[in-house]
C-alpha cells in the first residue's frame, strides 16, 4: 500500500469566528478537567524561532508538522505558598513530517530514546495558557 503525499499545503485557514466556534467548547470544559483533579489547558504557544529551527534541523524533508497530544504530570503554577503537587497537564508534541506522511524523528527510527542523545527532533513544552495567556 503506498503511502498518501504530502505536499505541505494540507490544512486550511479559517475566520477568527470559525477559530473561536472550534475552542469554545473545550473552554466550557475547564471545569471538567480540574473537578479530575487535572490541570486545564486553554492553549499552548510555541515561537517562530522554535519553528524555524526544527525546520531547518530538517531541512527540505519537512513539509510540515503532525501534532499528537500528550499527557504529564506537572505541577500546578498559582500564587498560592501551598505545597503544589503534580497533576496530569495536557501537552501538544510536534513532530515533522516529509512528503511521505511519515514522522521525521530519527532518534526513534534508531530504536531508542532512554540512553540516546537529544537531537532537538520534534518540540513540545511551549507556555501554557491560562498560565501564560
């Protein structure tokens, strides 16, 4: 079975009331999340500069970015000088893509990633809204 070509044109743009219909309803969720004892997530940012160097680690094999969605303990940030303890946070993970649909993450195509180096191959840990809005 042949893999389906990416050309890095997939995705579409949309109105900013279009955005807002779409994010919406999980913002209606926050209290869901955190009556689970889950920290809540709005939206996560990540810098052109961080963009750009993940692209340019990859050169002209990247036609774009696939985004998993992640999940790991971290502490709760508030003002509060209670003990935090670490709750499960919803994070986003993008890994790039090539034109084959394939992740570009060579670290794990080598089989293993506990003892092996950082390469700088997919990013995640961009700031956290609503902490960072």
């Amino acid at each position: 079975m042949e893999s389906k070509r990416f050309t890095g044109r997939e995705g579409r743009l949309i109105s900013a009331s279009e955005a807002q219909e779409l994010t919406t309803p999980h913002q209606k969720r926050e209290r869901y999340f955190t009556d689970k004892g889950e920290n809540y997530v709005k939206a996560e940012f990540f810098g052109i500069h961080t963009f750009n160097e993940l692209i340019k680690l990859h050169g002209e094999n990247c036609v774009g970015f696939r985004v998993y969605y992640g999940l790991r303990d971290e502490e709760e940030d508030n003002d509060s000088k209670a003990e935090r303890s670490k709750r499960p946070t919803p994070r986003l993970v993008l890994v790039p893509v090539d034109s084959d649909g394939k992740d570009i993450i060579r670290t794990a195509q080598l089989g293993g990633l506990k003892d092996m180096p950082s390469q700088g191959e997919a990013m995640t840990g961009g700031p956290l809204c609503p902490r960072q809005c």
